[in-house]
C-alpha cells in the first residue's frame, strides 16, 4: 500500500528518529556511568565455580556485586589495582570453634581477625554436636553484638540430647524422645542449617544408631543436612570403616545429605585406609545418597586428653562421676589399662602436643610433662584431667591437645577428591584457628602441588556454599552478596604454627564482608559486618 505521508513530514519524521536513536544511545551509555561504591580492577578473577579464571574487574554498591569480568562502565570513590592480584569469593569455613572470639565480650575481639585474615569472610557455628537448639535467640545475640564474620547455625544433638537425658548413658523413654525430636524441629524451623552430631564425645557417644536417626529425621524433614564428627575416626570402637558406614546409613535412612567434619584417618592403626573410605563414600553416592566431607591440612588433631585417652564408659554421668572412679582403685586400675592403649593408638605420650594456654604444661609433651613429674604418663594425664573437673573457671580448657596421628599420604589423597572441602576445625591453642586456608594454599598447593589453585578456592567457596545451600554466597556473580577477597599469590601463608599457634596469617590485600572493607591492604578496618545467615522458615514448621 503506497504511504500516504508527504515527502517533508516523512524527512521529519526520520529526524526525530535518528534524534530518538541517538538519546537512546546517549541514555544507555549514561546509564552504563552509573555510579558504584568499590571496583576492584584488573585482578585474575577465580569466581567460585568450575569455570577458568579470567582477568577483570568486580564492582561492588552497597552490599551486593553488581558487575563481574570484563571493564564497565562505572564510576566509583574507591578503584581498587589488584593486578597481579587473585580475585575470589570470601572463604567459607564449614567446620569451626570460634566462640572465643564471637561470644568475647571485648568488640575488637568480636571482629574475629583470625579468620578475616585468611580470608574467610562465612563460619559456620554448633559444629561437633554443640550447636543451642535456641537458635534464632542466640544468632540474633550474636549478629547484634557486632561480629566480623558471617555465621551459620547448626542444630546440635549435643545440647539436645542432655537436656533431656543429661550426661547419662541410657536409651531415651518414648517421651524423651519425643522431646529431643522437639527440639530440634525447633532449632531447624529458627534458621538452623541442620543437625550436627559429635558421636565420638560424650554423652552423644551413648547414643544409638536408631536414637540419632530418629533425631535426624526431624531435620531431613525441613530441609536439613546431617553434619558429623562421625562415631570413630580410628579404632576406639566400632573402627573407621565401621563408623564410615554408620554415618552413611544415617544419611539414607533419615533420608539427608551426610557431610563428615573433619575426615581423616586418625591413628597408627588405620593408616593408610584412606583409600576404603573414599571407596565407600564414592559408593554411597553412586547409590544416590549425597555425601560430601571437610578436611583440614594439618597432621596433627586437636582435642582435649580426656577425649582423646579415656574410655567413654568411664564419664558416663560427668565430671564428678569421673572422680568417683578415679578415687575406686579397681575401677583406675582398668581405666589406666585402657589408657595404654588408647595411647599407643595416638602415637604415645611423644605425640601429644599439650596446647592450653596459661598453664604450666603449655607447648610441652606429655611425655616431657610427665618427665618433669616423674610419674607415668598416664598419670600426668590424669592429674590434668582431674584439675580442669576440679577447678572449673579460667582454667577450663587445660586438656587441650595436638595429637600427630596422622599419614600424609591420607591427608593428600582425601584432598583431592571432588566431594572435598576446606574446613579449619579451628580452635584455641591449635594453629588451625590461624592459619588453615593459607597452610592449605602455600603447602599443598604452591610447595607440593598436591591440588591446583583452582581446586583450593573453589574447595574454598562455591562447593562449600553448594553444600549448606547458601543463598547467594560462595560465588562471584552479580547480585550475589559481596563477600569478595584480594590476595597476593606470593605472599599469602601462614604465620602460625604449633609453638606460636596465633599469629595472624599474611597475604590478604582486602577483604569485604557484606560489601563493607573488613581487611584494607592487610590490615583489620574495625567494621563488623558480619551477619546470622539464617534458613528460610522450612516446610513443617508452625507460625509464617
């Protein structure tokens, strides 16, 4: 159909046109100008995922990414030159004892410089079956106190379990069972990530496999993960292999993804059985049960000497049922056999690190403690044990051990499977606390080249955040919260080590928590920007 339009008003028509086309660009480019808090330029960018790095920018408003790869166009107060620089997610640590410096009633403390200078910018909390059941009561205390680092709950059958049965040996009644289900449905519909056992501690070492399934299921049913310090991470009772599949079993039967804390093979008797755990752990996952594990890069355990050398039956009830039968000569005679062995199994007295700080046996042997006491080793540990029952307070916490137990030859091998994440253990008096991600990077990745850098971070950060389900963490992607880390590749390494176990690690150039500069050019900024990474409210619970 021929235009009715004249020759003039068509020219005019396309004037306005080209006019309307040229602001359209001029809008898009301004738009493009927009203005952002911080861009980190020019630094190799490892985003969290599997893909290769690229080098780039990241721009960072408020607390979210905005922009990842290549340059924008932005304007912002603060460019940040990392080249030369690795640009990366803030780690997250799965596995950790921070409550020295989370709960510390000092704010400079509670900024948690350990960890921020490793860069870790998420921690989860409750590990090991310690975890309150109050959980949105004491995140929320938590995250108004001011911290420096993200958190993330866990439900623990720990507390659960002796609020309802106390420190005693014995099956829960139908009721008790009842009640210990209730709470932690409780601890899961307030934000809990899931259900953390530490079957190898007392009392939860009393529990059945049918009592801690039962518990579990309440979990599973709202979405949540079963975390363990599994039932035996060597040959003190059911055996490696044994609680390997215990654990495994759990996970199917509660119908739950199973993540082991902390994998290893613990003692000269289970040395080099490595291989058959991730043998059975790769079969659990071809058989559809999702399996996962944290590892920490150290050779030595940490722990505490009552753990790591007295029979569980012999603290049924607690401390004063302890001294009871320490004070029955019968009764210590068959403890300190047991001893013995549990001993050799670690090693001997040569292999035990006494790491409490304040005390007169700190950064001795117990073989040397017991040396300078000319009593047996088994005993010297014993009248360590009794003083930290006897004289609870300040002092709590003297049983503290480094125990070297463990064959490189495991380590490398279980750190180099593809369920496998990096996760400190990290507690008072043992390097871990310090030092875990930069020990992980300058001895496995740049000096012995057991995994690639790649493999560390995203071990790091995406298949961790994956793991607990995180939202929006563990990657570098826009609209993801901006927890973002600059680190020199030359110079991030440990500082601390088993004679100064908390000196602050080196390397980290910056650190944002939530988009706030926690680490600037290395050195701490004071912000506490840390948050209670709370769940969603899951199916199955009452209330909006």
């Amino acid at each position: 159909m021929p235009s009715t339009v004249s020759f003039p008003v068509r020219r005019t028509i396309g004037a306005l046109a080209a006019a309307a086309a040229l602001l359209s660009v001029a809008g898009a480019m301004a738009r493009a100008d927009e203005a952002v808090d911080v861009i980190i330029r020019g630094g190799t960018i490892h985003d969290g995922s599997t893909g290769k790095p690229v080098i780039g920018d990241v721009a960072i408003r408020g607390d979210r990414i905005v922009a990842v790869g290549r340059p924008g166009r932005y304007t912002a107060a603060r460019i940040i030159d990392a080249k030369g620089m690795i640009v990366a997610p803030g780690f997250i640590d799965p596995h950790t004892h921070a409550d020295s410096f989370l709960r510390s009633p000092d704010a400079v403390v509670r900024v948690n410089a350990a960890w921020l200078h490793q860069g870790v910018t998420t921690v989860m909390i409750g590990v090991d079956g310690y975890g309150t059941p109050d959980v949105a009561a004491d995140s929320g205390k938590l995250a108004g106190s001011g911290i420096g680092t993200n958190i993330v709950p866990f439900v623990g059958f720990g507390p659960v379990r002796q609020r309802v049965l106390g420190q005693d040996a014995r099956a829960p009644s139908a009721a008790e069972l009842g009640a210990m289900q209730a709470l932690v449905a409780k601890g899961m519909c307030e934000g809990a990530v899931g259900l953390s056992t530490g079957l190898f501690y007392a009392p939860q070492s009393f529990a059945t496999t049918d009592e801690v399934v039962a518990v579990a299921r309440e979990a599973a049913i709202r979405g949540g993960l079963y975390d363990t310090h599994q039932r035996d991470e060597s040959s003190y009772s059911i055996g490696l292999l044994g609680s390997v599949d215990e654990a495994i079993a759990i996970g199917r039967r509660a119908g739950m993804p199973v993540h082991f804390a902390h994998l290893k093979a613990l003692g000269v008797d289970v040395h080099g059985q490595a291989g058959a755990v991730i043998a059975a752990i790769d079969a659990a996952r071809r058989a559809g049960v999702d399996v996962t594990a944290d590892q920490y890069p150290w050779l030595a355990s940490g722990s505490s000497l009552d753990a790591s050398l007295l029979p569980r039956w012999a603290v049924d009830g607690g401390g004063a049922a302890l001294l009871k039968r320490l004070d029955d000569p019968a009764t210590l005679a068959r403890i300190r056999a047991e001893m013995q062995d549990n001993l050799r199994r670690r090693g001997g007295p040569g292999a035990l690190l006494l790491i409490a700080e304040g005390f007169p046996w700190s950064g001795k042997t117990l073989a040397a403690v017991a040396d300078e006491w000319k009593l047996d080793s088994r005993d010297a540990a014993l009248r360590i044990i009794r003083q930290g029952i006897a004289a609870p307070g300040a002092k709590v916490g003297g049983t503290a051990v480094a125990s070297f137990n463990m064959a490189q030859a495991d380590v490398d091998l279980l750190m180099q499977q593809p369920w496998m994440v990096t996760a400190s253990d990290g507690s008072d008096g043992h390097p871990r606390m310090f030092a875990t991600f930069p020990e992980k990077y300058a001895r496995y990745v740049r000096d012995r080249k057991v995994i690639g850098l790649p493999t560390f971070i995203r071990q790091s950060t995406g298949r961790t955040a994956d793991i607990y389900k995180l939202d929006r963490r563990g990657y570098l992607r826009p609209g993801y919260f901006a927890d973002v880390l600059v680190f020199d590749p030359a110079a991030y390494a440990p500082r601390a080590d088993y004679v100064r176990p908390r000196e602050l690690s080196v390397g980290v150039r910056q650190l944002f928590v939530n988009g706030a500069l926690a680490l600037d050019d290395g050195r701490a900024t004071g912000v506490a920007a840390g948050r209670a990474l709370l769940r969603p409210r899951p199916p199955g619970c009452a209330g909006p």
